[in-house]
C-alpha cells in the first residue's frame, strides 16, 4: 500500500464520519423541532381562557391550604398534588410520537402551566424554591372563596 492510497483511505474515513456527525445532528434538531411541536400544540389545546381560569383555581386553592397546614409554601409538587388530577391529565398523557423520555413531557407542560399562571396573574414565584403564592388574581379569589367554602372544585 502506498502513501497515497493510505491518505486517500483516510480521507474517506473522515468524510464518513463527518457525515454520521452531521446525519446525527441532523436526527437531534428534527426531534428537538418535533418535541416543541408536540408541548406547544398540547398546551395551546390545553390551557384555554377558561381552562386557565380553572386551573389557577385550583392551584390557588392547594397553595392556600398547603400554606394553612404546614406553615411554608408549596413546591410546584406540593401545589399540584392539591388539584384534581382530571385537571392535569394533558401532563400525565405523553404522545406515541414524542421522541424523549416521559418525565421531559411532564416537565416541559408543567413549565407551559406555570408560564401562563404566572402571566395572568394567578400565581407568582421566582426561582427561589418554595416561593410560589397566590398572584394579585389569585388572592382576589380567595378573598371571595375562603378556606371551606372552595368552589374551585366544580368545573
């Protein structure tokens, strides 16, 4: 074998591998483009005017309670283990197509929930943990739907 056709071989080594490299890249941004698809068309079916309503109701109502029995804020875990799973069935529900693990699905709707109960002012946290609470909109609604008189269980 000759110099040359050794570089020649090497040559061809390294474009084959920068062709794997690309194809993988490639694969990772169609399912990183498919992923947002999916949370994004899930959320905007979900989290509705109205289901948004709902939903800062209730989460409102299991911060308050969390707060009344244990004297510190909740958790995102703790504030939602408050609600109605019927309410939070979108999170537990991963598509056949989704291209990563489930908890991401879960991860990734809880982040779109927050997001727009934030935004209408039902709740207010920052990234400090345990610094969830009722938004302005959120304690308004408690003022007129006190501990024991919770509404926000009909839907």
């Amino acid at each position: 074998m000759t110099v040359t056709e050794t570089e020649a071989e090497a040559a061809e080594q390294d474009t084959s591998t920068a062709d794997a490299v690309a194809a993988a890249a490639a694969a990772r941004a169609a399912s990183k483009a498919r992923a947002t698809q999916l949370v994004r068309g899930a959320a905007g079916r979900w989290l509705t005017g109205d289901r948004v309503t709902v939903l800062g109701q209730h989460v409102v109502s299991s911060i308050d309670r969390y707060q009344q029995l244990h004297g510190k804020r909740p958790t995102w875990a703790d504030a939602l283990a408050g609600v109605d799973p019927a309410l939070l069935t979108p999170i537990q529900d991963v598509p056949d197509q989704w291209p990563y693990r489930p908890a991401l699905w879960r991860i990734e709707l809880r982040q779109h929930l927050m997001i727009e109960l934030r935004r209408t002012r039902w709740i207010a946290y920052t990234p400090t943990p345990r610094s969830l609470q009722p938004g302005d909109q959120g304690r308004g609604w408690l003022r007129t739907h006190p501990a024991g008189t919770d509404s926000s269980t009909t839907t």
